[in-house]
C-alpha cells in the first residue's frame, strides 16, 4: 500500500510540473496562442512568378506546407507564400527546371516551442499556406513534395505528368484533365473528383481512406491499408486494381475494359452496377454482396468465413468460393443456360450438385459448413 501511495503521489507531482511548465510557457509568450508554433515568429508574405517560356518541369519541395495547385489567370507560373524567420524559401529557375525549397535558418529551435508545436501545429495551416498558379499553356512536369500538409489541386490539365507527395495530411485532385497522376500520403486520404486521366493514375497511401468519384483513366492502381476505397462511377480502359486491409471496398458503375480486381481482409466487399471484361474480387472473414454485374469472361468472387450474396450476375464464367458460410443468388438467363457445379459440405445445395450440358455459360459455387441457394431471372 505504500508503494502504490508513493507512484501516487510521484504521478501528482509529474503533473504539477507539467501544468506549471505549460503555463510558464504560456506566459513567456504573452499568453498568444499563435506563439507556440515553431513556425510562428513574424509573417511575411511573398509572391514570385516566372515566364512559361522555357521551363520543362516545375519542382516544389517543401516542408511542413498546405499546397494550392490552381489555373493562372495570365501566361506566367506564379507562387504565392509566406515566410518566417525559422523558414525561407530559395527559388531558382535554371536548365529548365523551377525549383522552389523550405529552408530551416535556425537548426535548434526554442525547445518550448518544439514541445508545444505539436500539439497546436493545426494553428498554423492558413500560416504556411503556399499556392502555386499554373498557366493552361504549360504542358510539362509537375512535382509537389511536402511533409505534414495537405495537398489540393483544381482545374489543372494538359501536364505531361503530375506527381504529389505528402504525408500525414489529405490529397485532393479535382476537376482536373491529366495524361499521368501519382499521388502517395501516408495516415490520411486521397480524394479524386471529376477527374481525367489519360495515362496510369497511381494512388498510395497507409491508414487513410480512397474516394474516387467520376474519374476516368486508361489505367488506376490503388492501396491503402486499415481503411475503406470507395469507387463511384469508375471508368477504366484498361485495368482496375484496388486493394486495402482491414477495410471496406464498395465499388457502383464501374466500366473496366480489362481486370477488374478487388481486394481486402477483413471488410465487406460490395459491387453494383458493374461491368468488366475480366473481374477478381477477394476479402476474408466478410461478406461479398454483388448486384447487377455483367462480365464478359471470368468472374471470381472468393472469401473465407464470409456469405456471398448476388443478384442478376452475368457472366461466361462465374466461380464463388467461400467457407463456413453459404452462397445465395440469382443468375440472369434460365437455368438451361448454365452448365453448372455446386459442392459443398455439413450444407445443402437447391439445384443438386451438377448441372446442364452443352451451355456457353457456366457457374462453380463451393463452400464448407453452409448452403447454397442459386436463382434465375431474365434481364
């Protein structure tokens, strides 16, 4: 008992410290709330611009900064920002290439304000803002690097290429037309919005959810982990991949010219209104829920400990897979159209284990431990 009073009266003390360091802080700052920033210090905004006329790639390579990218009004790259006397910016524009980078001029910062900073680095946001204006004449790279802020694009087209990196904060591409887009955060979302990519788009990111909605590209590969995709009104002419962990994956008017694949762990796995030519959907220990699916080849929907459930599937070949839970739904066409096989065990299977002969379409159900229940509607 005396122990446990001592580790009391210890973590008491600890906090009474605390407190007093934190108003002590407080204090010796005059009690502004901006002042705990260790990006504060005095503000000084800034513009820069540049003729189109040369440059082959535009590079920023910033840190702690909330990026703009939007159309320029006139014929010139222009680069609105704010320095501070901890961080400035050097820009140079040689060989082709504008550069623009954050420069730390003081290595150590006040050590109060590195504790503080973090827990009020939110503050700062309209602070570090940086917006870059890019003329609709410039047709070449793009790269925007940053660390611990938001990167936010709009009406931008006709780049041979655009790159965004970040971390810790959110990327938003909206009502853009682009031949190329990789787009990698970590611990936050992507979000794409009425969008055209011409190219491959490449999405990237950890603990943070996909948002695609009315985009099209010839190509999209994405990946997140511990969080959801959501695909709205999709079009790919090439491929589509989509994978996450421990997440949802819901997918509504998606057109794949090629392979479509859906993949996660852990999370239901929902498609309608869906066309592909090749589709591959997988989750584990969750339900896949498919309504209104047409596929020109192959589909194949597999999960472990999870129902499959569908409605109006069409397809040349259907295979669904699952264990310790059952396969429910209807096909279009009449049973006589199918050539098919269910098998499973400790279940029953409403249309017995096999089926037709001579068909151009067939379907495989297998499971353990649940029934399977097949339909048929006309379209």
């Amino acid at each position: 008992m005396k122990h446990i009073r001592g580790w009391l009266i210890a973590a008491a003390a600890l906090c009474v410290a605390g407190a007093l360091l934190a108003g002590g802080a407080f204090a010796m700052v005059g009690f502004d709330v901006w002042q705990l920033d260790a990006t504060s210090g005095e503000i000084e905004e800034k513009s820069y611009s540049a003729p189109v006329a040369g440059v082959e790639e535009i590079r920023l390579e910033l840190g702690n900064r909330r990026v703009e990218i939007l159309p320029a009004e006139g014929e010139e790259i222009a680069l609105e920002y704010t320095e501070t006397k901890y961080c400035k910016f050097e820009i140079s524009n040689e060989n082709g290439v504008l550069r623009v980078r954050t420069v730390n001029t003081e290595r150590h910062y006040n050590w109060l304000k590195q504790v503080w900073s973090g827990m009020f680095s939110g503050l700062s946001e309209a602070r570090t803002r940086c917006v870059l204006r890019v003329p609709q004449g410039y047709q070449k790279l793009l790269s925007v690097r940053t660390t611990n802020g938001s990167i936010n694009c709009s009406g931008i087209g006709q780049l041979e290429d655009l790159s965004l990196d970040t971390s810790n904060a959110a990327i938003e591409v909206e009502n853009c037309a682009l031949p190329q887009l990789k787009a990698t955060t970590t611990n936050a979302r992507i979000e794409l919005d009425d969008l055209s990519v011409a190219g491959t788009a490449v999405l990237s990111t950890t603990n943070g959810s996909l948002h695609l909605t009315q985009v099209k590209a010839g190509r999209l590969e994405m990946k997140t982990t511990n969080s959801s995709i959501d695909l709205d009104s999709v079009t790919a002419s090439g491929g589509l991949e989509a994978e996450t962990k421990n997440g949802t994956v819901k997918g509504r008017a998606l057109e794949v010219g090629e392979t479509l694949w859906l993949k996660t762990t852990n999370g239901t796995l929902t498609l309608e209104d869906s066309r592909a030519r090749v589709a591959t959907v997988e989750t584990t220990n969750a339900a896949v829920r498919l309504e209104r699916i047409s596929c020109d080849k192959t589909f194949t929907a597999t999960t472990k400990n999870g129902r499959v459930e569908f409605e109006r599937m069409e397809a040349t070949t259907t295979n669904f897979k699952t264990t310790n839970a059952s396969v429910k739904g209807s096909f279009v066409g009449g049973q006589g159209d199918y050539n098919y096989r269910c098998t499973t065990t400790n279940g029953k299977s409403n249309l017995g284990e096999s089926g037709g002969t001579g068909a151009q379409k067939q379907f495989y159900c297998a499971t353990t431990n649940g029934n399977i229940d097949i339909s048929f509607t006309q379209s």
